[in-house]
C-alpha cells in the first residue's frame, strides 16, 4: 500500500489516516497494488483474522478515496473480485 496517501493525524490515542478524494485511475492504482500484496500478506500473516484485518485496513484506505457512487461501487466489486482471485471471500471473515 502506498502510505504517502495517508496522512495521520494524533487523535488522542489513536491515529487516524486523512485522505484525499481519488480519481478513478488512482484508484485502480491502489486496487493492482492490494491485489499484487494479497498472497505475500496470506503467507506472512500468523493466521486468517490477522489476514482480514490487514486487508481491510487497506481496503478501506481506497474505498475511503472514492468520492461518487460510480466509484464505489467499482471499488467494491474490485476488491470482491481480488478476494475472488485469490480463493477468498468476504464472507470467510469470521475473526
């Protein structure tokens, strides 16, 4: 994931990233770059919740960057064909 779209901000205990909107070709940017982690992520996570949670901390870090609903909606079905891809689906996250 490419951290220079974050921007954390000290919110009392916890961080909490600040984005700006993406455009469409910055968001498939991000989609191929999640895609391309997915299996070195499955093999270096301890177990399947540890997978999940670092996933979805990614994901929503793009879905967050879609500004219109054209938009997420294809985030959306994006990342359910990325999870596809890779024999997983959204409804495995029993963590």
């Amino acid at each position: 994931m490419d951290l220079s779209l974050r921007r954390l901000v000290s919110s009392g205990e916890t961080p909490r990233p600040i984005l700006a909107s993406m455009d469409r070709s910055e968001l498939r940017t991000h989609l191929e770059h999640l895609d391309a982690a997915v299996s070195a992520l499955l093999k270096s996570s301890p177990d399947r919740c540890h997978f999940w949670q670092a996933f979805a901390g990614m994901a929503d870090v793009i879905e967050d960057g879609a500004v219109t609903g054209d938009d997420a909606q294809f985030v959306s079905r994006r990342l359910d064909e990325i999870l596809a891809w890779h024999g997983l689906e959204n409804g495995d996250r029993d963590c």
